[in-house]
C-alpha cells in the first residue's frame, strides 16, 4: 500500500476531531484505554455500537457473514510498539468483550463482536482466536488507489446453548472445528 494512502487514510478517519467525535457519543462508540501511569496512554480499543438491534454491519461483504444481531465492530485495537507482547492488548481486548457482551440494544443483548484484521496479519490473528473470535469471511475495501482485504472474525457474546435458553443460532457463516 503507497505511504500517500496511508496518509490520506489517516487525515480521513484518525484526526483529533473524530477521536473527540468518538469520545462525545458514548450511545455509538465505545472507547477503552490502558494506562501506565507515568508511561501514558499505552493503548486503546474502539468498538462500534448499533443503535438499532437489527442494524447490519456498514459493508454488505460483512453482513453477509456476520449473522447475528445485534452485533457490534471491534474497528481499532492499538498498543504502543513499546507495550507490544506485554499483555496489554489482551487485557484491553478481554476488557472489551466484557463491557460489550453487558451491552443491548432495544432491550436485546449484543449477541456478536466482529472485526477485519488484514489477511497477512497473522500474528493478531492468533492474537484474537485466543481471545475467542473465529473466522467468519472476508471483506475487501479501498485505502485509497489500493483494494486491501480483511479477514473477518466474530466472537459469539451469547450464552452457550442450553444455557438461559439460548437459541444457538449462527453467528457467521463458518463455524470452528474441534
């Protein structure tokens, strides 16, 4: 991917504006942050909240494969290079799906937190199956002139089957194997 596309990417999405956007509207946004005290802010995650409990994922490719409803995105999971294989982005991602699974939504729970992880990134790959997420599919998006591809991965918030009655219904269109 060109550098200028990062950057336009960046100056986008990734500006101070929209992170005081995100902070301002707790009802679509959830924002978590580690702290290490005299280190600073050490890391954070950003989750996209739905507002309605049938409200699809923004990109149909993401829809297609993310079944449950209502289902909230894992859109950013940043840790300082420094903090990196520390535990902190575990900590950050436990911490997430905790706060996201005592979520609902017109009086239904979040049953799902997806995310997209780029394809060759298989180191948080494996960082995000220990924490419960398995893949659902893909999704291909535009970062200016460059066509990237994720791969999507869900975690299922709801209780297990049999367990208050759940309904076991899918999630997204592929299942782990055991």
């Amino acid at each position: 991917m060109a550098e200028a596309d990062v950057q336009a990417f960046i100056e986008a999405h990734l500006t101070a504006a929209h992170f005081a956007a995100y902070l301002a509207d707790d009802a679509r946004y959830l924002v978590l942050a580690a702290d290490a005290g005299p280190a600073g802010l050490v890391g954070y995650t950003l989750t996209v909240l739905p507002l309605a409990a049938d409200e699809e994922p923004y990109a149909a490719d993401v829809a297609a494969v993310v079944a449950a409803r209502p289902a909230a995105e894992l859109s950013k999971v940043y840790v300082r290079p420094a903090f990196q294989g520390s535990g902190v982005a575990g900590a950050l991602l436990d911490a997430t799906v905790a706060e996201v699974a005592g979520r609902a939504v017109e009086d239904r729970p979040v049953a799902a937190l997806w995310l997209g992880t780029n394809k060759a990134n298989r180191r948080a790959q494996r960082s995000y199956s220990r924490h419960g997420f398995v893949v659902a599919g893909m999704r291909r998006f535009r970062v200016g002139e460059s066509l990237e591809e994720d791969v999507v991965m869900v975690r299922d918030l709801r209780p297990a089957p049999g367990a208050d009655g759940a309904s076991g219904a899918p999630v997204g269109e592929t299942t782990p194997s055991r």
